[in-house]
C-alpha cells in the first residue's frame, strides 16, 4: 500500500491490470500461508470484510482509504 501511496503522490497514474495482478500475487501468498498453517482463507476474508465494512459503512472508496491517515 505505501508504495501505491508514493506512486501516487509523484502524480503517477496506477495500471490497473498491474496492480490487478500484484494483487493476484498477494492473494495467492495469503492462500499458501493459510495452507502450511491450517487456516480456514474463507474464514479469514469473510471477517476481514466484515470489518473493512464496519469501518467503512457507506461503501469501500479506495481513493480515500489510500489518502487516509495510518492509524
């Protein structure tokens, strides 16, 4: 996430498919870490959502999640 932050700080357009793909990249990692530890990845996605949409309750803007403080 810092490093689309930076991208887009230096007024850099993002490539959609690119990140699509990067994306795809740290999905398949998330997928092979809940495999060697025995995690359910259904169970851990669906309470991440739950969560993204508790915190987000008006819907999920991704330009604004990207420009928002760090807690």
């Amino acid at each position: 996430i810092d490093i689309v932050k930076k991208h887009l700080a230096q007024g850099h357009e993002l490539d959609r498919e690119k990140l699509i793909g990067e994306l795809g990249d740290i999905a398949w990692y998330l997928a092979e870490t809940a495999t060697v530890l025995d995690v359910d990845l259904e169970e851990v996605l669906t309470r991440n959502i739950e969560k993204l949409k508790r915190r987000y309750p008006e819907g999920f803007d991704s330009a604004r999640s990207l420009n928002r403080n760090e807690d």
